[in-house]
C-alpha cells in the first residue's frame, strides 16, 4: 500500500523491534533507514538480522529512546518521507508523546509530503490530530490497526 512512497524515501523505524518493517521498506528501495530502539534484546535481534542479511548501506542503527532521538532529529538534514511507529501496546503513552513530538517540536524532522504511519491495538483510539499531523486513513485488520498521518501547515496545535 506504501509502495509508491518507498523507493527513494528516507525511512525512520521507530520502536523497530527486530527491524521487519524498516527491512521490508529497504527490500522496497527506500533509500536510508534508521532505526530506534532501546530494549537491548529487540538491539541484539535488529543486529543479527541486518548482519545474516549482509546489509549495511543506508542504514543507521540508534539505540536508544524514542524520544530522546526525536530531539536529536530536529537537526537531521534531510526530513523523513515515510515514519512508522510501533511501540509496545501496553506503552499507550508512547503514542501520544511520540505523535505530538512528531507534529509539532519534530515537525521539521518530516519532508513536505511524509506520511507517519502509528500501529496500534484496534481497540485504542488515536486522536484526529497532533499538531501539525492529520489523520487522514485508519486501516483496521484484526486486532490491529494503521492509523496513517500526514502533515499539515494550517492544522492547529492538538
């Protein structure tokens, strides 16, 4: 469904876990992933994987919280096309934080079209908006949901 966004993008992969999602973007041809992650056991398997796989070009490894990166991020050169989140379901507050970092504080971390992407449990509810972010599409499978935003200029701060 991300397809057409993915070649070529600047890929963020938040709370990356093993790295599947960001791994799966890479096979796509995003151009430069990083990933975030702090749980020293997800770090270990995110490694073992990009390293059984031989890859090591365009990625980025940043071990650590979430929103400690973000306030790193402010400086990155180039803003993020495409930001996944999936933290882990029981951290509701992490969406949240993570949301309105992203459209507000964050904001110039995201190139002019990005799309963030939050995976959550069907059952929690995202806002409408954070910040600058618009919900602009909920994809429910299961028990899981996408809830997918893009940035806008004139939404008013949430």
């Amino acid at each position: 469904m991300l397809a057409p966004r993915i070649e070529g993008a600047f890929f963020l992969d938040l709370y990356a876990g093993s790295g599947a999602v960001g791994l799966e973007a890479l096979s796509r041809g995003a151009a430069q992933i990083v990933f975030v992650e702090k749980a020293p056991a997800a770090l270990k398997a995110l490694r073992r994987n990009l390293t059984n796989l031989g890859l090591t070009k365009g990625i980025t490894i940043e071990p650590g919280s979430v929103g400690a990166y973000l306030r790193r991020a402010q400086t990155v050169k180039r803003g993020f096309d495409v930001v996944f989140l999936d933290p882990p379901y029981d951290a509701c507050d992490e969406y949240q934080l993570t949301l309105e970092w992203l459209g507000g504080a964050a904001a110039a971390s995201l190139s002019g079209g990005a799309v963030v992407i939050a995976e959550h449990r069907r059952k929690d509810r995202l806002e409408e908006r954070y910040g600058m972010l618009v919900r602009q599409r909920v994809l429910e499978q299961g028990d899981a949901t996408l809830s997918f935003y893009t940035g806008s200029r004139s939404a008013s701060p949430a």
